[in-house]
C-alpha cells in the first residue's frame, strides 16, 4: 500500500492520517460540503469532496468514494467507524474495484453485521447468551408475547444495527408497541434495513468487551478488555482499559467467547466482541463490531499497540506485531467530548468553537477533530474529541483525569465536560464497589449540573462548483454561494435561533408556533394535519446527531402541519402550528423572524 483513502470525517479521519503517516502511506481525505474547512481535510494530503450536503450523498455514498480513491489513484480505503464501516457491500465495491480493503472480509462483515447470525454463531461455539427470538419479528405483537413469556425488561435490536443506533429498552408492556417501531425507524434510517429481534436485557447491567486482532496467518489474539458501562441512550460516554471490577474467571470467560467467534468465522483484521455483565455475574455475548471502535485508545494505551498500524499490516498480509496477549500496562479512561448539554438531557447541538483550550502533562493523550474556530454541523455525529488518561493504576487515572478535565475548556459550544467533572468525583464510579451500569446516568446520576448556553447553528454555505481553465488542463474550483453572491437561492442557511429562552421568547409572540428544538431530519409525524392533539402528545421525530429526539405538543389543539417529512430542519424553525380547535380554520400568524422550515 502506497496511499489510502478514508472514507470518514472528524477526530477518527485525523487519526487514521496520523497512522498513515506514521507507517510511511500517504493519506486521502473525502469531505461533505460542511466539512470544507475541517480539521482533518486540512491535514491530509490530498483532499477532494463530495459534493454532498448530508450523510446520504457524501459519506454514506459508495459510487462517490469509489470515484475519488481511483481518481487520486489510491490503492487502499480504511473506513474508520460509523457510516460504511460495517457495510458489506461497501467492502465488496472496494475490493471490486482492485483497492486493499482495510477490515475483515466482506462475508464475515455479512454474517456478524446480522445480529441474528452473529447470535447463532456464538450459541455453536458455547459463547454465554440470554433467551432471545428464534429470528426476526414481525411485528410489536411478538414482541409483546416475547415480553409476557420471558418478562421485562426486552431488548428490541436492529438485526443490521449497532452503534447503538436500532437498540430500543422496554421496561413495561404499554412501552413495548412504541419500542418496536422506534426500533425500525432508527434502523431503517441509519442501515437501510428495518429487520429487528428480541431478547432478554439483563438488567443494570455492565457493557464489557474484547478488542481483537487476527490476520491471515491463523494468529486471532485478544488484545485486551474494555469497560464501556458509562452510556447515554445506549451510546458510550466514559470507556477504559483493562475492564476493572472482573474476576480472573469472568475475564477467561470473555476471552475465550471473544477468540472462539471470530476463529469460527475466520475473521481478519481488527474487531471487537461485547458482552453485558450483570450485577449477578451473568455474562451475555451481545454483538460484534467488524470495524475499529472510538474507544480503541485506551486499548492502545494499555498496550503499547497503535491498532490503526495493526489493521494496516494485517491488510499487507503481514502478522499483526505480537502473537501472545499482553498483559495490561497501566490503566487508561477516555473521556468523549461531545457538544451536547447533559443539563438538557445531553440533547445535541451545533455551533462554531470559539474556545479550544486542551489539558496537557504526565498520561494526557487527546484525540481531536476540532480546534478553536472549527465549526460542528448539524447533520453528523456530536463527538468532537475524545480525552484519554493513562496512569500506572485507576487511581492515578482517575487523579490525572480530574486535574485534564479541570483544564480542558471549550467555548463557543455546550459540550459533557461538566458531566465528565461531575463522573470522576462520584463514588458509584471512583469506589471500591463499582455500582456504574448501562443506564445509570438515567437512573442513578443525580447532580445538578447547570444548563450551557446554547449557540446560534453555524451558517454552512452551499457550495457551488465552476468549471475553470487553467494552463489548458480543465478543473472544478468550488466556492461558497456568499463569494458568488448567491445568498437568495434555495440551500443557504441564516443562523438559526438558538437558545430556549430565545425560543420560549418567540412563542410568546407566536403561541401557535411548534418549533424544532434541535437541527436534524424530520423524519415522521406521528399525526396527521389536521388531528386534534392532547397536550403532551408526541407529534414528530427528528433524527439529530444519530439520535432520535421528540416533539411534543406544548398544549391541546389542532395541528396544522408545515414541515414535509425527510426535510433538514434548524433550531429554532417552525414545523408546525397547533391552534385552538375553535380557529383551526382560521389563516396561520406568520413565523416573524423565524427560519423557514428546509424541504
């Protein structure tokens, strides 16, 4: 391998450059219209857009990065996590296209990807599991008769998801109907495929997993265990390494399931095997991840390994660098730094930096996408930065990461680093007696933590291609719309409003208005227009930052509906009015001031 396109964006496209440069390969960045001027495009070698304003048509387009690996003549593609990473029939159009695929084999990526088979396979080679469905379900009544025969809490997973994303808890019957198609949505949005299945979900439960290496010389080693116990609507917050609080025998259990799995289906390349722990000390294998994972530094640390080199030299047909497993160096924690408020349910938001002051000093490594001035868009992942803290043991660890997080500031944005200063003094997480599980924040985490100001949305221009002449060789040059002068046309973005006082401020002038909350895609209205809505009532669901957020009525009326859904939506735009049932007929106020709803 010479050069290697990265078909990802933001802190993981920055890492994988560093890795390339690292083994002596050049690097290609491919970018969406919003990620012009990221951080890790400017650090690439070359780099080459999209031509895409969302997901759909830049990263998540498989013709189009095909095209720019071949065009910069890039003989390989490393797909980091997320997006196209665990898709198949992406690895297949790489190899197809005579690129090195950097992961596992397009069939394993198949039979692991469907949760289904990825079940079955660990039941042949006795890997510990819970009871779940024989295969897909149909519909929300087999889930409920799955729910009555093996009892709450279930589990109702995307059989192609993962991420987090199609993964949906119901703790009582009347949630189960709900969960099944919240369920569908989040697949079929993020995978394009709405298959889902049931099983039993081990209450509190601690989220442990197995970092993998295997190459083509029949070495398949596990690296290391992770804790990854700290979540926020079933995605990670807080990881480290090795997983403490494990007794030598639940640590050989995970192990063993971990190398008999992916022996079983000849993996390659780096993955990682998870497993949920309960506070009774049953284990359960819960899905392979075919890719690299965020919380992969922390294995690194712990290590000595750089995993992203591994997957390079496992691609080349070489022996990943140890065939015996290390023994843990020390202890590491990463922190994930999100622009999110935690005060405000960790709803997600986007904004323009305006501070980037990070820690330093003995055990500090950050892993970053941003700086001061980047711009976070709406339409991709909140995750900007990811914090790690090595010490020679947890309590050093811990120490160093409370004195990194007191240092660590960012402005301009809300972020979880108040959250993350709260974590590391909380005796459920810092104890003797580790009392941290999967949905703790949302149970058992109390502390006040003051809301963040909320920023005006960042204004993405639109960019434009020209096609120019230069010394008689013809080339696209790609200018935003203000430089053309285009700021009337449709695709340009005024700052949207921001905060909820401002918003609350707006209903005040316009009581009918119902605003989005957050930017995203709408993606369904759960009424129709013109349905008589109770206050409470969700009425819409946007998908923001790889979550789904709900829109609620703020009181009783008729719903007069404005917004088309699969439009982007800003802060602050107005979707929807709810009149009074009496004036329902009666002409719409107009949303003075406020952005027009994007179709």
């Amino acid at each position: 391998m010479k050069k290697v396109l990265i078909a990802n964006r933001g802190e993981i496209a920055v890492r994988i450059i560093r890795a390339c440069r690292d083994y002596g390969l050049r690097s290609v960045a491919a970018y969406a219209d919003a990620d012009a001027d990221a951080m890790f495009v400017r650090q690439a070698d070359e780099a080459y857009a999209l031509d895409g304003v969302n997901p759909k048509d830049s990263y998540l387009d498989i013709d189009k990065i095909i095209r720019i690996a071949r065009r910069t003549g890039a003989d390989a593609v490393h797909p980091g996590y997320g997006f196209l990473s665990e898709r198949a029939e992406f690895a297949e159009a790489v190899i197809e296209a005579g690129l090195v695929w950097i992961g596992p084999d397009p069939h394993v990526i198949a039979a692991l990807g469907d949760k289904l088979k990825a079940r079955e396979i660990a039941r042949q080679v006795g890997a510990p599991l819970v009871a779940g469905s024989e295969g897909a379900i149909d519909n929300a009544a087999e889930a409920l008769a799955f729910a009555r025969r093996f009892g709450l809490p279930i589990a109702i997973k995307a059989a192609h998801g993962g991420g987090g994303r199609g993964l949906k808890i119901a703790r009582a019957l009347e949630e189960v109907e709900e969960s099944f198609h919240s369920a569908r949505r989040e697949a079929l949005a993020a995978f394009g495929r709405g298959e889902c299945y049931v099983e039993q979900f081990l209450d509190r439960p601690r989220h442990i997993e197995a970092q993998i290496l295997a190459d083509r010389h029949g070495h398949v080693l596990v690296v290391g265990t992770r804790d990854c116990s700290l979540q926020r609507r079933n995605q990670k917050l807080v990881e480290e390494a090795p997983a403490p609080f494990l007794t030598p025998d639940q640590r050989g259990l995970i192990h063993k399931a971990a190398s008999d799995i992916c022996a079983a289906v000849g993996y390659v390349g780096a993955g990682t095997v998870e497993f949920l722990l309960s506070a009774s000390g049953v284990i359960s294998f819960l899905e392979v991840n075919t890719r690299l994972q965020v919380e992969h530094p922390v294995t690194e640390e712990t290590t000595g390994l750089d995993l992203v080199v591994e997957q390079f030299r496992i691609a080349e047909g070489l022996p990943i660098s140890r065939t015996q497993m290390p023994e843990p160096n020390g202890h590491a924690i990463e922190f994930r730094i999100n622009v999110e408020d935690p005060a405000r349910g960790f709803l997600p938001f986007s904004g323009d930096i305006s501070t980037f002051v990070a820690p330093a000093g003995p055990g500090i490594r950050l892993d970053s996408g941003v700086a001061q001035g980047s711009s976070v868009p709406s339409m991709f992942d909140s995750l900007i930065a990811k914090l790690v803290v090595w010490g020679p043991d947890r309590k050093t660890a811990l120490a160093r990461a409370r004195r990194a997080l007191a240092e660590f500031e960012i402005g301009g944005v809300p972020t979880v680093l108040p959250f993350h200063r709260a974590v590391v003094d909380h005796p459920d997480f810092t104890g003797e007696a580790f009392c941290v599980h999967t949905r703790w924040i949302e149970t058992d985490f109390s502390e006040h933590l003051e809301a963040q100001l909320r920023p005006a949305a960042p204004d993405h221009q639109s960019m434009i291609s020209v096609s120019v002449e230069i010394d008689g060789k013809r080339s696209s040059l790609r200018l935003s719309e203000s430089l053309l002068g285009l700021f009337g046309r449709a695709g340009s973005q005024p700052a949207a409003a921001a905060d909820m006082a401002d918003m609350a401020g707006m209903a005040n002038k316009d009581e009918t208005a119902l605003y989005s909350p957050v930017p995203g895609n709408l993606t369904h209205w759960t009424h129709a227009d013109g349905d008589q809505v109770e206050e409470g009532a969700v009425l819409a669901v946007l998908d923001a930052m790889k979550m789904e957020t709900t829109i609620v009525a703020p009181h009783a009326g008729t719903l007069k509906i404005i917004a088309k859904p699969g439009s982007l939506q800003k802060a602050g735009a107005v979707i929807a009015h709810i009149l009074p049932s009496h004036n329902a007929a009666t002409s719409l106020p107009s949303p003075q001031g406020q952005p027009e709803a994007s179709q």
